[in-house]
C-alpha cells in the first residue's frame, strides 16, 4: 500500500477508536460511524479478487471506506461513485482524499440516497454496471436502497452492506432486509460476522 493511503488509513482509525472511545465529545451529525479496519481488508480483498473497476457507494462520510476501495479500484484506473448528504463530512472527506493522492477515482454525489439512486438507476448507462456496492447509510432505507441498486449491479457483482449484527439497535431492520434478501433467486447471500457484521450478496442472474 502507498505511504500516503497508509497514513490517512491510519489517522482515521484513530479518530475511530476516540469516536468510539466517548472520550472526545462529537456531536453524532459529526460522527464518522467508519466500518472496522478488518471490513475495510475484507471489502478491498474482494475487488481485488474481483478486478473490479465501477464502484458505488451510499454513505460515504468522511471517506474511510471510499479510501480502501479506491487503493483496489486505482489500480483497475476505476471510479467510485459515492453519495452522501453531509456537507461538512463532505469536506472532510475532500480533505482526505486530497491527502491519501486518490481524488481522481471518486465522484461525489451530495444529496439524498434515494433520489440520486433513483437518478442513476434511471440511465440506461447504468444498467449491470457496477462490480461492487458498499451499502452504509441510514439503516430503516435499506430495502428501498437495495431494489434500485440490484438491476445496476452486473451478473456476479458483489454488494456488501454494512451493520448487519452491531450496534444492536439495526439488528431488526437489517434482520428484515437479510431475509428479504434470501427470497430473491437471482442472488446468493451470506451473514459474515466480520466488523459489525457484513451481509455479503452476489447477484447470480
Ligand atoms: C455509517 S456512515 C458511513 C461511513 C462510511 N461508509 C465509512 O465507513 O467511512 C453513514 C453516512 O451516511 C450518510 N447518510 C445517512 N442517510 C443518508 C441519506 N438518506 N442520504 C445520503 N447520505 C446519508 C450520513 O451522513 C453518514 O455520513
């Protein structure tokens, strides 16, 4: 891994560890919420594994995830496009990037998830194009999110959704949208218990 992704890796799990630390008082608008550092080698082994090169992302925050996805996707000269509402988290995560050297693999789109998925998916361009999903926003969306996110998903791309087990409070929605996810024939579907719990999805057909 490239010193400058390492270092900005680095700071940011530190930031994490205080954020969750409660030692440091963050207003929760403020709150990173970062997946683990063991999801975030799980999610850039697989598109690593995969090769994948079109990435998107909900919920990007202040960029941890969007970084180990771009050090995989860079090297494929990808794009990630993630979306996220916060506009100061926004600004962190420029800063981050900016730092890290991986800028020119992410597109940002600032607004809500649900209208711009339902732009995206609304462009034919878009149709099986994806190779890779992170899902990690507001948790009671999940479903609404997934079924606009499916059909943009080519045949064997992968969607990893974030949550699935901890904090405890999601665990009736994202138990919902597991087994909603299990209905679905045209997928496969598993609960990792990595981080705070993966449920990791391959679209079969
Ligand atoms: C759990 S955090 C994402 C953490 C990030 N994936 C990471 O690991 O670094 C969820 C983010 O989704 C954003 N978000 C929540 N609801 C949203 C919505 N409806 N539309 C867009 N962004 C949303 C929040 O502002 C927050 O920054």
């Amino acid at each position: 891994m490239i010193d400058s992704i390492y270092k900005v890796l680095e700071e940011l799990e530190i930031q994490s560890t205080l954020e969750k630390s409660k030692k440091v008082n963050i207003s929760s608008e403020n709150r990173m919420l970062a997946i683990t550092k063991e999801t975030g080698e799980l999610i850039n082994m697989i598109l690593r594994l995969k090769n994948a090169k079109n990435m998107l992302e909900v919920g990007m925050s202040t960029g941890y995830s969007t970084i180990w996805c771009a050090e995989a996707i860079s090297e494929q000269s990808g794009k990630i496009i993630t979306i996220e509402q916060n506009q100061n988290k926004i600004k962190r995560a420029k800063e981050n990037f900016q730092k890290a050297g991986v800028t020119d693999t992410i597109i940002i789109k600032k607004g809500l998830a649900i209208q711009i998925l339902t732009e995206l998916s609304l462009q034919q361009k878009y149709r099986d194009f994806f190779d890779f999903v992170l899902i990690d926003a507001d948790k009671e969306s999940v479903i609404e999110y997934f079924d606009l996110i499916f059909p943009m998903v080519s045949v064997g791309g992968v969607i990893v959704t974030d949550n699935m087990l901890y904090p405890e409070k999601f665990r009736e929605d994202m138990k919902k949208f597991s087994d909603y996810l299990k209905k679905n024939p045209k997928l496969r579907t598993i609960t990792s218990p990595i981080g705070n719990g993966e449920e990791i999805t391959i679209k079969l057909k």
